[in-house]
C-alpha cells in the first residue's frame, strides 16, 4: 500500500501515541514489558490505522481482520492502540494489570474487546491463529488474520509446525509479523538460540516471506503487506527488523538487553513521554 503524504503522517503520529500510552500504562503500574510492546507500535498503527477491517462499535462483527498478538505480553501495545481507535476509554489503560482489569499484561479474548484470541503462551497464538484462519476460510468470510509473533518466539518446536500446517491448507490470507527485534528475555536471540534466515526458511516451508530492512518504518510496513498481498497462494510471512524498546530514551530502555520486562519509574515515563510528544510534533 503506497501511502499519501497525509497517510504516513497520520500512522506516524498514531505510532507516537500508541508509544505515549504503552509508557502511560508502565507509569500507572510501575513496571512492564517495554521493549517487546514498544518495538511493535508502528505495525500496530499500520494495523488498526490502516490495514484492518474492524468496527469499535461492533468488535466481533463476523466480516472484521482477525488479529493475535501470539507474543500476548505486548499487551499494552494493542491495548493502546484499541483505546484509541475507541474500543474502550483512553482512561481505562491505566488499569493495566490490576486486580478485576479487563486489560490483563498478556492478552485475553474473554475480558478486552477486540482482542480475538488469548495468549502469552509462546507459540501456542500462531496455532490458534491459524485455526481461526481455517475457521474463517471454511465459512467463506473474505478477511485476514494477522498473527504477531516474536523472534524468541520462533525458537518454540510449535511454530515449525504451525509453518508446514499454513502451506499445507493453503491459508493464503494469513499474515504474519515476525517482530525481529534481535532480542528474548535474557539475551540476544543469536546467543540463545541463533535462528539463521527467517526469510528463507519460511519460504522453503511454502509462504510468500519478505524481509522488511527497517521494520519501525510505517512506509515500509505498509508497502511489504501489499507486496505479500500480490500472492494470492500462499501464506505470508513478514520479518520486521524492528529496535526493541524504540521510543524509550536510550539510557533507560531503547536496545538494552535489559528491558524485556523492567520497572518504570514516574519519572522515566515522563521523560520518555516528553521526548514522544516532541517527536510527534516535528512529524511533517
Ligand atoms: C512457552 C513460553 N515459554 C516461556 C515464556 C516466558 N517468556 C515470556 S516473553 C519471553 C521472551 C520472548 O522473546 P521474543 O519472542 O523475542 O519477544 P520480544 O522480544 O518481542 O519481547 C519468554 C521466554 C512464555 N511466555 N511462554
Ligand atoms: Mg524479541
């Protein structure tokens, strides 16, 4: 999808404030899972800004895009993004986490509407993705299902499984992101288990796969789901190479090795927040 000049700053500016109410939610509980939510902002202001076919006011409508965040502890990721396309009120994200929320850290499909499946359960979303996939093509309905899995993730036996499963049935109008941000829970994803080519190995398994060299990057987002999209065959795989924590300060969170799930002082989201506000005002 080539994007006009208005488009792209619309998404960006969506991505900025998505980033703003991820460091919102942090700020209300104290700690969370920043770098993996934050990495994931600019696929979901593409997502829920331009890409999805959903309906705030009728969030289980049978024709909607699925989604599943099988990497369900970014969270508050789709949690900001949901809020602000009106799913629910902005307000209620600072609840994230607490007792009774309808916005637990990982995503669950009975408590927050919109959210379609839940997960946290490394690998199992890409399966239940895809069954909502099948689900979807068996009655016929003409929607995608996007799936966002992370690169740790990728190193789950079930993903391989999942990979041979979705060329088998033909699933060709699932997608799904691989949010490359080079990092798991306690190091790099190349020291703890180095993963090699994704792209090339997806595509031995029989999908359309791309590489998308700077996966923050909304244009670039937007122009590899409509390139994927010529493939009308094949399951689809983007591999989005993305800075884990972007929007962060970097002396704080951005590309540390350390900020997987870390505690979030006042202070730092204020800061943090400052710099995103002053960042998405000299967007042009
Ligand atoms: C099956 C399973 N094993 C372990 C965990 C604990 N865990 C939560 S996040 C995470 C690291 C995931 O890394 P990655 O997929 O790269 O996520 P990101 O960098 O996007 O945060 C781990 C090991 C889990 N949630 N599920
Ligand atoms: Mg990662």
């Amino acid at each position: 999808m080539m994007l006009t000049k208005d488009e792209a700053r619309n998404l960006k500016r969506f991505a900025a404030d998505i980033r703003i109410q991820c460091m919102e939610q942090f700020k209300a509980v104290g700690v969370g899972h920043v770098g993996g939510s934050m990495s994931v902002c600019d696929l979901m202001a593409c997502l829920y800004g331009k890409l999805m076919r959903i309906d705030p006011a009728e969030p289980r409508m049978e024709r909607r895009d699925r989604i599943v965040v099988s990497k369900g502890h970014a969270g508050p990721a789709m949690y900001a993004a949901l809020a602000l396309k009106g799913f629910f009120e902005v307000e209620e994200l600072k609840t994230l986490n607490r007792l009774g929320t309808r916005l637990p850290s990982h995503t669950d499909r009975r408590r927050t509407p919109g959210v379609d499946m839940t997960t946290g359960s490394l690998g199992q979303g890409f399966s239940s993705g895809l069954g909502i996939a099948y689900a979807c093509k068996l009655k016929g309905i003409d929607n995608y299902t996007y799936i966002i899995l992370g690169d740790g993730e990728l190193g789950e036996g079930q993903v391989w499984e999942c990979a041979l499963f979705a060329a088998a049935k033909g699933l060709s109008r699932v997608m799904v992101f691989v949010d490359a941000n080079g990092y798991q829970l306690d190091g790099a994803t190349d020291e703890v288990l180095p993963l090699g080519d994704v792209r090339r190995k997806f595509e031995e398994f029989g999908w359309e796969a791309l590489d998308v060299k700077d996966g923050n990057d909304v244009e670039a987002i937007c122009g590899a789901v409509e390139m994927a999209k010529q493939d009308t065959a094949r399951p689809k795989l983007l591999v989005l190479h993305t800075v884990k924590g972007l929007g962060c300060p970097a002396a704080f969170a951005a590309g540390l090795p350390t900020n997987h799930n870390m505690p979030v002082s006042a202070e730092a989201a204020d800061r943090a927040i400052a710099l995103l506000l002053q960042e998405k005002e000299a967007i042009l």
